[in-house]
C-alpha cells in the first residue's frame, strides 16, 4: 500500500500509518503540494473530517511556517447553523507567496508547511463544547483543537528540518492571530537551528475590537481552552484566566524574547468585515 498518493493534484500521506516512515520531507515530490494527516489530538470542528497539514517542499535550509485564515466559531450560530470558519481543511493554492514559479516571490524556493484551519480558534484551543439543539433533546460536539493541530505540524517540522538559514513565520486573517499567538513557541523551538535570521509576518488581523463593557477583550481566550496550553509568559497566563489576554500582548512577549529577529504587521486602516 502506497502511503504517498496523488490527490486532486495534492499528494497525501498518513502519519498514523507505521508504512509511512514518519513522512520524510525527503520523499516529497519537489515544489508539489503534500497534505499530511498527523492523527492523534488533532481535530477540525465537527470531528468527521481529519486535520492536515500541507507541505511545499523546497530549499532544506529554509522554511516558511505559516497559518491559514479561516474564520472564527465561538457559539451553537457560528459553529454549527452557520459556521464562519472552515470546518474542514482546505488546501492552500499555487498562488501568492504560494506561487513557486513567479520571479518575484521572494519564498519561491522555501519549503513550506502550513497549518491548515478548520477549527476556528485561531490556533490556540484546547476545548470541546457540547451545544444543545434548540427545541430537541439532542446535543452537538463542537471539537476545537487548533493549538493541537498546530503543535502536531510544529513537530513534524522539527523532525524534518534540523538547521535552517532562514526562518519565516506568517499567517493571514484568523491565522495572522495564529502567528501572533504562537510566534514565541515556534521561535523558540528553532532558535539554535537557524544560522541566518527568523522573521514573523503577521498580515491582516490585529485582534482588536471596540470595547464592549460586557465582554472582557480576552473572553474568546478563555471560551477556546486557550488558557490551558503550554504557549504562554507566566504573565500572559495570568492575563488569560483573568479575561483580559490580547493577541498583541503575546506577540510582544515574542518581541522581547527574540529582540533581533523581525517582526512585521500588514493590515488596512478599516476593514469591512
């Protein structure tokens, strides 16, 4: 049984499957796009669909680590009736900074491994919420998994890519938050690989919103499960229970605990969404 199959122009392969080797990087057709099932606590959000994570493979020394957007589901209208995230991954095209035959696509060359959304927790949840279906008796199971899915493709990259020159870590929208959230924890864990300069890219979400007196700026935080994984300051943790934590202040901590790295915002002055 082959374990690295074409898919719809993607190929596939399945991490809990022992004849997969691991999914060595090394055995990716070059520049082609390959989703990676990791299995174990990954989940999007209704469960019937798995998590994946996409590959470009490229240069072996540098990496582009990216966050999808997707949207987010925070409650029974958003998550179930009419979701406004992605609930089931969807692959990232050939285009953009995707693109690996344009000239001027400055990571034409990168490897890249994306963590796709369909959870929408921006990364960062540890929950699963059970809804009540209005006038029934039954229930629905919304799992909301994004910070295990983003560690189980943090880890294979860890694996797969031992000393990198460059090192880029980017999302746009939801996973523009995603990168802001886990700048730090992806820094930090390739910190003593990188011999060139790493980078943070944060396009097009800022994570701020018109106060709203009944709803602390960090409410989202503690409705995901985010306050439970292992991503934060000691500070931003006490923060997060207390309700107040912001995608800002993790991304600062990530400027202060990496001060010669570059980091980036790319965002409008208004936004019609």
């Amino acid at each position: 049984q082959e374990t690295l199959a074409q898919v719809s122009s993607s190929y596939s392969c399945n991490l809990t499957d022992p004849a997969s080797n691991g999914c060595p990087l090394a055995d990716m057709p070059l520049n082609q796009s390959t989703l990676v099932l990791p299995g174990g606590q990954t989940a999007c959000v209704d469960g019937s669909a798995p998590f994946r994570f996409q590959v470009f493979p490229g240069d072996s020394d540098k990496l582009l680590f990216y966050f999808q957007g997707g949207g987010s589901c925070f409650d029974y209208e958003t998550s179930v009736v009419d979701p406004q995230c992605m609930t089931e991954t969807v692959p990232l095209e050939h285009d953009g900074i995707f693109n690996r035959g344009d000239p001027g696509n400055p990571f034409a060359t990168y490897t890249v491994i994306a963590v796709l959304s369909c959870d929408g927790s921006s990364y960062a949840g540890n929950v699963t919420h059970v809804y009540a279906v209005p006038n029934t008796s039954e229930t629905v199971s919304v799992m909301q998994m994004g910070y295990w899915n983003a560690r189980a493709t943090l880890d294979w990259a860890l694996v797969q890519m031992p000393a990198l020159q460059n090192l880029v870590v980017a999302g746009c929208s939801a996973g523009s938050l995603g990168t802001q959230l886990w700048a730090r924890t992806v820094l930090g864990s390739f910190a003593d690989r990188v011999s060139g300069g790493m980078s943070v890219i944060a396009d097009s979400a800022l994570g701020v919103a018109p106060p709203d007196p009944d709803t602390p700026p960090g409410a989202m935080f503690v409705l995901m499960g985010a306050c439970t994984v292992p991503l934060w300051t000691p500070q931003f943790l006490e923060s997060c229970w207390s309700g107040t934590a912001t995608a800002e202040q993790a991304y600062v901590d990530a400027m202060q605990e990496y001060p010669d790295s570059a980091f980036a915002i790319i965002t409008a002055k208004e936004d019609s969404v």
